[in-house]
C-alpha cells in the first residue's frame, strides 16, 4: 500500500463545549515533529512505537496549557493511513482551543469537514460505501438506521456490489473475446447466458432503488402533522404522544399559533409530531399567519392526522377530509382521529370520502383510550414502508449512479438478440463505471465533494 502523506492537519473530534475530555486529531507527514516541539515526556513521538499512548506536558510559547495523552498511530497503521497522533486533553473551551492554536502555530493546517476520512478513502484505507457509513452513523440517532449503516460499514454493500461488478466484469470479457474470434465463429458466451445475467443485475439494482423510501424514513424519521378545527383536542394529542405538557392546551379555540414540534421513537425510527394552529377564517393576522403555516405543516408529513372532535358535526369532518385529501401526494396517508371519545355514548364507525375504516382511530386524551392505538398505527406504517433487510442506506448519490445501471440495463434486457456485440459490451463496461464510482474504485474530485461535505469537521 503506498500511502501519500499531505500537509498535516489538525481538529477537534470532540464536540465543543464542557465535557470530562476533549479529543484532537492531527494527521499528516510533520505530525510527529509537530507534536514533538510542543509535546514534553519522557519518550517522544518520533522515538515512540506505533499504537503507544504516552502522557506529558503540553506547552505553548514555553507556558504550560495541560497534561494530555497522546497516542501514536504510525502509517500506515492509522485511520487515515498517514501518521497520527490523538491528543487527549481536558475538556472544554479553552484547553482545547490553545492546543488547537499552539498547533496552527507551528505549522499545521485546520482540517476541512470530512478531510480526516477523506485522507483515509484516498489512501485506500476504507471504500466510499464504507465512508457513507461513518457519515451515517455519526449524524443519524435511530437505532434502526443505525443497523443498516453498521452492515454497510462491515463492508456488507460493497461485497454485493462487487459480486454483481465482477459478473459484469466476466461478461464483457466474454463478449470481447467473442468480437476478437468473429471471423471464425467462435461464440463465447450464448445470448440467453447475456440476458440471464444482465437480468440478475437489473432485479439487484431495481429491489435495491426500491428501498429508497425506506432509506429516507429510517435516515430522517417520519414527519406526523396534527390538523384540525380550533379546540378540536390537536395539543392534547401531541402531548399524550411525548408525554408531558409541551404545548398549551385550553379551551380557548386558537390557542396555538406557532407550530409545535416534538418527537419519539416508534421501532427505533424518529418520529416528528407537529401540533399546529386550528383551521379557521379569523380577523387577526398572527392567527391567519398560523393558519397557513398548519397548511404548509401538511404538505410536508409523512402521515396527517385530521383531528376532529367526535361531537361535532360529520358534515365538517367530511368537508376539513376532502380539503386535505386535494393536497395530498400519493405517499403521504390522511388518518382521521376522532377525538374526545370520552364525550359520546359510543364511537360509531364513520365513513369519510371513501376512507378506510382502519384509517380511522378513536381517541379520548381525557381517559387515554385510543392513545396506544395511534402510536400502534404510525408503528404498522413505519413497519410497512421500512426494511431493515438491506446492506445500505440508499443516498441521493447511490440512487443516482445505481439509477444509470438500471436504465442501462433495462433497455438492454429488451433487446433482441441481434444487438451489436460491441454496442451491448460499451453499455456494460458503462454499467460497470457507475458500479466503480458507487464504491470509489473510480473517483473523481467532484465525487469525493459529494460524499465528504456530509462529514463533520475532525471526522
Ligand atoms: N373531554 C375531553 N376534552 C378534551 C379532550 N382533549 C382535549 N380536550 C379539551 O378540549 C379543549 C381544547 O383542547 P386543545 O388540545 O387545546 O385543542 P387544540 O385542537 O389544540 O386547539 P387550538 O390550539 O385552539 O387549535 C381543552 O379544553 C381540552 O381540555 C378529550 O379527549 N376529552
Ligand atoms: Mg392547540
């Protein structure tokens, strides 16, 4: 492996702010002489075996700023293959900031977002999937999405890939050996055998697209809009869902103005309630303000409760349902609550502009009937429209390149057999490229842009 050490860079990998410790990463070709000239123990870094943690003093301009570890990871034998050194210090602004400086000073450079990983990728250390996965597992905080990216940072994606690359990879080589041996006759390899596996190719990448939803919800959660009349019991509800009074509730009608949010975990997915403003025609202008921002609230959930008040009227109920339902996209799902079921003698089943009666969910936040039953709901839908099966968390980058593949290949899957061998064999090695540039096999600077503007700084 030979590994290419650039201009040495330093940053904190530890959040700013009070905390026991603080961690700072320097990687580069001066690392170790660099820490050597502000770095006082009894053996020093350029002196010390790889993987070491040695303790001293740390001085700047000859003062005394804290007593630190620092651990030695030489190349190639570090995260980013190049020498490393981890300072472990107090936590904290300021210690920190002065190792930080006293660092600068002497000739490092403040790492950018991503550039530690960035380092590691370009010295072959990690593949891009595996890059993405790291990005993933920092930012995301479901324990769902958190199982995916963990088989993608076990390299379980790249094998897959892989796998379908190098049957590709055979298949062009057959098809080339075959235009060499033309004149003769020769056929390497029969066109059932091409459709056969152009065919396992395409299902692979189409059932792998398919879990691009699911890649959304288990990244980013799902966002739950509670819509209603005034006083229709919307705030109730929100705080039934998080437990505890986060929004206002009173039976003023218009209390809430502003938008309310709030999440929970439902199977190990981020749920995001939305409590908003109650529709209405008013005279004041915050009130119609709040009214628009409910409508916007709307447009961007994943499931929109409409919460009616069980004891007003169906004709209301039926009229909020059919305003909600002419905005509606496909994916996203109208759920009517009924609310305040404690207030009637018995919840009859209601059928509104052709919804589903499973779409429907009596709830009294009085009594807490019915409150498990809408977490259950949103739970089957998370359920339904999510898989933990996959090797990968579907990016927007990956969708585009697995995207090509798959228009590629389907329109060669329907070819007849008296394509071009030449033609069919440019197509694959196309395919192939796009396979390349998901993994990092083939790279460019704007790719690496890409994945890296994702990473923090100090990753
Ligand atoms: N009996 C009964 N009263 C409820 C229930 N849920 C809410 N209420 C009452 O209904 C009134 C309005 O409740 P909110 O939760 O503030 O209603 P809202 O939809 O948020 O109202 P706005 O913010 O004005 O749009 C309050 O007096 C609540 O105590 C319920 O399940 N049963
Ligand atoms: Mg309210």
């Amino acid at each position: 492996m030979i590994i290419k050490q650039e201009h040495s860079i330093c940053a904190l990998a530890t959040p700013i702010g009070v905390a026991g410790i603080a961690v700072i990463r320097v990687s580069g070709k001066d690392t170790f002489s660099i820490v050597d000239t502000l770095f006082r123990s009894s053996t020093s870094v350029s002196s010390s075996d790889t993987h070491r943690v040695l303790v001293g003093k740390w001085m700047y301009d000859g003062v005394f700023v804290d007593e630190v570890t620092v651990s030695v990871f030489r190349s190639p034998k570090s995260y980013t293959g190049e020498d490393v050194c981890e300072i472990g210090c107090h936590g904290g602004h300021l210690v920190s900031r002065s190792i930080l400086d006293s660092l600068l000073a002497a000739g490092c450079r403040t790492a950018e977002p991503g550039e530690f990983t960035r380092r590691a990728f370009v010295n072959g250390k990690i593949d891009l999937t595996k890059a993405e996965s790291i990005a993933d597992i920092i930012h995301n905080n479901s324990p769902r999405s958190i199982s995916v990216s963990k088989k993608q940072y076990n390299q379980a994606f790249r094998k897959e890939v892989s796998v379908i690359r190098a049957a590709l990879i055979k298949l062009a080589g057959l098809l080339e050996l075959g235009m060499d041996f033309s004149e003769e006759g020769i056929e390497f390899v029969s066109f059932n055998e091409i459709q056969e596996q152009l065919h396992s190719v395409l299902k692979f990448t189409t059932e792998l697209l398919n879990t691009k939803e699911s890649a959304r919800i288990l990244r980013n959660g799902i966002t739950v809009s509670l819509y209603g009349r005034p006083n229709a019991g919307k705030s109730s509800i929100l705080n039934a869902l998080v437990q505890k009074e986060r929004a206002i509730v009173s039976n003023v009608a218009g209390t809430t103005r502003d938008y309310i949010e709030d999440s929970i975990l439902v199977e190990g997915v981020k749920v995001t309630i939305v409590d908003t403003a109650g529709i209405r025609i008013s005279a004041d202008d915050i009130e119609n303000k709040g009214v628009q921002n409910a409508k916007q609230q709307v447009l961007e959930s994943d499931i929109v409760c409409l919460v009616h008040d069980s004891s007003d009227s169906e004709a209301s109920l039926r009229d909020m349902a059919s305003e909600v339902q002419l905005v509606l996209e496909p994916n996203q799902v109208l759920l009517i609550v009924l609310s305040k079921s404690d207030l009637i003698e018995e919840a009859n089943s209601i059928i509104v502009n052709g919804i589903d009666s499973t779409n429907v969910v009596h709830v009294s936040t009085e009594d807490e009937t019915g409150v498990r039953q809408l977490v259950s709901w949103i739970s089957d839908f998370i359920e339904r429209n999510t898989s933990s099966e996959t090797s990968v968390l579907l990016n927007d980058r990956i969708i585009g390149e697995l995207s090509s593949v798959r228009d590629i290949l389907s329109e060669l899957t329907i070819s007849d057999s008296t394509i071009d061998p030449e033609f069919l064999s440019i197509d694959i090695r196309q395919c192939i490229k796009h396979l390349n540039y998901i993994t990092g096999d083939e790279w460019s600077e704007d790719i690496l842009d890409t994945v890296f503007s994702n990473f923090c700084i100090g990753k």
